[in-house]
C-alpha cells in the first residue's frame, strides 16, 4: 500500500508539473482585424499550452492603461509609433516582443469616388489621437488634398498644414466614431479596424489607400514580462503559416503579415 501511495504521488506530481507548463493569458485587442486574427492565433496557440483569452476594446486608450495596470498580460492593437507617444505621455511601462501585421490606412466617403472629387470646403474626419492624427494627415497629403510643413516626421497636426488649396476643414474625433460620423462628413480617414468591423470593406469602399506604411503593428507586453515563457508560443502562434493563410484569405490583400 505504501509503494502504491508512493507511485500515486509520483504521478501526482509528474501531472502537476506537466500543468505547470500551460499556461492561461489574456490578450487585449481592437475590433476588426485585431480580434479575428487573435481568435484565430488563440486555436494555434492551444495545442502549445497556451490559452489565450481574447479580451475586445472599443478604443485606443484603454488597453495599454490595461495593460499596465495589470487587467490583461498582452496586447496587440497599435503600431510602434502609437506606443511610443503612449509610454511618453502616460508614463506606461510596456515593451514590444513581436510585430504582427500592416493595415494601410484608407479614405472613405459616402459621396465621392476619389480624393479629386472632393470639392472646396469640404469636410474630412481624421483620428483625434496625435500618432493616428498624424498618419491621417500625411495620407491627405499623399492625396493633393494639403501640404505639410517639411521636417514633420510621423505625428503632424493640423498646425503644420502649410497650403490647404481646397479650404479643406479638418474634423478630428476619436478613431472609433469616425465609421459612424462617415453619414455627417465628405469623407474620412478610417483605420482598417474599424472599417471593417463596421462592415466596410477597405478594397471596395476606400476611394484612397495610405502608400508604403510604416506603420507595423505590434504585440506588447509589461517592462519585465518580455521573457515569461508564455510569450514564445504565443509569438509562434501569431508568426504560424496557419494563421498567414488565414490572414491572407480572409482579408484578401487589406492586411499585410509582416512575417
């Protein structure tokens, strides 16, 4: 009986440390994209030991406030120039560990069928938040619809318009709303995850696409948490041919691995 209980707790504990090396996450995302590719990387991931609890934000600020605080241990939104103004201005602790994905950034209007048809005085919507604001911009400028004062770099603002021809106003609002505003404007810079998570489709509906972005996407975890052993298979996971494929199906060319 004594050689049993013995085998017993050997078996006991050869389990518990077989558990051991599962392990259970929480990962925050945007809607759209984000979120379908996570779900997708979270079926991946698995068979890897790793669980992965896909946690949806409606906005940009909160998940790297949750992040930081504790209430999620990744996430994976933003791209790299989005984080650095964060950490800049909140202070957050965070640390990229892996890039994802590019979603090239796209005009979209109820009304007009290209950038040219937009007339004077008109009003186009851009992202209220200074990384997104920026890129908005640099896309109008791509366009011919404004000029930017040179030297600006990756964040300007509305202040460094230095010819605006059309009389165009610039409206900025948060990022979310803009789909929802598209009805009250002549068109809007709209980020690929919330055009598709509203149901527009950035091939058909855009009447103009951000060239060459720099704009890579990330995944982010805590300062100190770079080297937890869950953040391997998740990276595996996310940089896996299945979720390529999966990426390249369903979205048909709008998002871009980066892998």
């Amino acid at each position: 009986m004594k050689k049993l209980m013995t085998l017993s707790s050997v078996l006991a504990l050869t389990a518990g440390a077989a558990m051991a090396q599962d392990w259970e996450i929480s990962v925050g995302v945007s809607p759209g994209e984000h979120a379908e590719i996570m779900e997708e990387v979270a079926k991946v991931a698995e068979p890897m030991g790793l669980e992965i609890d896909v946690v949806e934000f409606s906005d940009y600020v909160v998940p790297n406030q949750a992040l930081a605080d504790g209430d999620i241990n990744a996430n994976s939104f933003q791209h790299r120039p989005y984080l650095e103004n964060q950490m800049k201005d909140r202070g957050f602790e965070l640390v990229e560990v892996a890039t994802t994905i590019n979603t090239p950034m796209s005009l979209y209007s109820e009304d007009y069928a290209s950038p040219e048809e937009i007339p004077d005085g008109a009003t186009i919507g851009i992202p209220n938040d200074p990384t997104n604001g920026g890129r908005a911009l640099l896309v109008l400028q791509q366009k011919g619809l404004i000029t930017l004062a040179d030297g600006v770099g990756l964040v300007p603002t509305v202040l460094d318009i230095t010819d605006n021809p059309r009389d165009i106003r610039i409206q900025e609002l948060d990022a979310a709303q803009l789909p929802r505003s598209l009805a009250d404007l002549d068109a809007a810079m709209i980020n690929t995850n919330y055009a598709i998570a509203s149901g527009l489709d950035p091939v058909t509906d855009a009447i103009a696409t951000e060239e060459n972005s720099p704009y890579v996407n990330i995944i982010v975890v805590r300062e100190g948490d770079e080297d937890e052993p869950w953040v391997k298979p998740l990276v595996d996971a996310y940089h896996s041919d299945e979720v390529k494929a999966f990426i390249e199906e369903k979205y048909n060319g709008t998002v871009l691995t980066s892998w």
